[in-house]
C-alpha cells in the first residue's frame, strides 16, 4: 500500500506540471475470497456505495474508451495519441479487474448479473441520449471525480485504514493509474474544440442521469444483502462521509472554473508514493506495459 506524504499537494497557480508517464500494469487479486462482506469500515451502507460504484466502472469505462476513441483523429499532437492509446489500455485493465470483484459479490448473496445487465443499460442509455462530443464532455467529468476519489485515497488515511489489504491494494493500483492518465480526455476535448460551457452542460447532464441508477443500485444490493441496517451503522457511515466530503467538494469544484485542467492539482506526490510501495512487485504489475 503506498505511504502517501503527509502534506497535501497544493493547487499552483499559473504553474501547469507535466503529466507522468501513463503506464499499463495488470492487476491480480491474490486472496479475494478473503475480502469480508463489508470490506469499507465493516459498515454495509458505505460498502454497498463502493461496490455500486465498482459494477458501474467495466461499463463506464468502456463508454469512456468509445467517447475517446471517436475523436481521436483530432488529436494532432503525436505525445495526446499515445496517451490515448495507453488510457484506453488502463481503462481496459480495470474494467477487467473489477470485473473479478464484481464477481465475488455474488457470495454475498448480491444478483450481480441483475446489477450488471442494469449497469449496462443507464450507461447505453446516457450514451444514446448525449451527442458525442458531450459523451467526451461527460468522460471527461467523470474523470475528474475519478481523479478527485484517486487523491482523496492517497491524502486521506481514514480512507485506506477501513480497507483491508487486499482491497487497500487494488483500489490504490487504479487510484495511480487514474491519476496517471487524468488529462488526457480533457486535453483531447480541448482539441476536438469543446469549450467550457459544453464541458459544464455535459457534466450536469452525465451527473443528473447517472444519479438516480446509483441510489437504485445501492438500496437493490441492500436488499439483497437482507441484513438491518441501524441507526449506529448509518450514523458511522455519515461521520465516514463527512469526513471526506469537505474536501473532496472542494477538488470537485476545481472543474467548474473556466480555466480549469486536470494537472493545476499536483498529485505526483502521491504518485511517487505508490510507485515506492510497489517496489518490486511493479515489475509483474508493469508487465504488461508497452516498451
Ligand atoms: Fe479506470
Ligand atoms: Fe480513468
């Protein structure tokens, strides 16, 4: 699990880093029969919201790869359609990953297939219903926030000390890798010609019918679950929530300043630490990545 530095990485102004290199690794769990029931804070409410979360990535994200993939003749730039490519390898990686957690949930007693196949359709419906170029707008807002949850677990300890490892292991791979490749929908927006209000338009748009499937998601799982959910269980999850949300509001409202991209917050730090706590086992996770 990375050591994340304990000083936050501060939002510079004026000053634009350049992007790390965005690298493809595999991902295998190594005992995921060992992950519990409630793996996030052993708290059934915030831990059906994560794994809501997790059946809507392999969907999601490979939206994210069409929408990037139908502009990427705009990208003029050689560096923008490398970094294409290999988004679209990462994004392929994770899709596969949470597809194997996705799997396991059924243990628990969870339809997954039910979830699935519901997961598929808002996503096809949100792409059939937005023009292209807001499908583009949409991935890259939900970037955003994915970029946003990937610094909040590496800021926040209280984030990976309610995981086990082996969750602590696999969330903070993608966490990296989404930082990684953060820019590059935004960037290849700017090129195909979207402007902020577009940007705004389709991120209130993607937002709005997203919202609805999610909350619909997470009490379907709850009921499955069939286990009671006190009034203790709901106050731990908000004191969890609010914890975090504070900040990560903060980071989210970054995207709705006119200048806004995704590198004005510097979370390399972070980066580097994980590529550190790696060590050696980023030889077998980096196997794959392109020479
Ligand atoms: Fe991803
Ligand atoms: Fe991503």
């Amino acid at each position: 699990m990375a050591t994340a530095p304990q000083a936050s990485p501060s939002l510079p102004t004026g000053s634009r880093s350049g992007p790390p290199r965005i690298q493809p690794r595999r991902f295998a769990f190594r005992d995921l029969p060992s992950v519990p029931q409630y793996w996030f804070a052993d708290n059934p409410v915030i831990t059906h919201v994560e794994n809501a979360f997790s059946l809507l990535i392999p969907p999601g994200e490979r939206f994210f790869i069409r929408s990037v993939r139908h502009f990427e003749d705009r990208a003029e730039d050689p560096a923008l359609r490398e970094q294409i490519r290999v988004f679209a390898q990462q994004e392929g990686h994770h899709s596969q990953a949470h597809q194997d957690f996705n799997d396991s949930l059924a243990a628990f007693g969870i339809d997954v297939e039910r979830e699935r196949a519901y997961a598929d359709r808002v996503i096809r419906r949100i792409e059939r219903i937005l023009p292209k170029k807001m499908c583009l707008g949409a991935t890259v807002f939900f970037e955003h926030l994915t970029a946003v949850g990937a610094h909040m677990l590496f800021r926040e300890p209280l984030i990976r000390d309610s995981m086990p490892e082996e969750m602590q292991r696999f969330w903070s791979w993608h966490a990296a890798e989404e930082i990684e490749h953060k820019a590059v929908a935004f960037d290849l927006f700017r090129a195909a010609g979207g402007g902020y209000l577009l940007r705004v338009a389709s991120a209130i748009t993607a937002l709005c019918l997203i919202a609805i499937p999610f909350d619909r998601m997470v009490r379907r799982m709850m009921k499955d679950d069939g286990k009671p959910v006190t009034r203790e269980m709901r106050a731990e999850a908000r004191r969890i929530q609010m914890k975090i949300a504070g900040p990560q509001l903060r980071l989210l409202a970054h995207y709705f300043r006119p200048g806004f991209h995704p590198w004005d917050l510097d979370d390399r730090p972070y980066l580097e630490g994980w590529y550190e706590s790696i060590g050696a086992e980023g030889e077998s996770l980096s196997s794959t990545a392109r020479a």
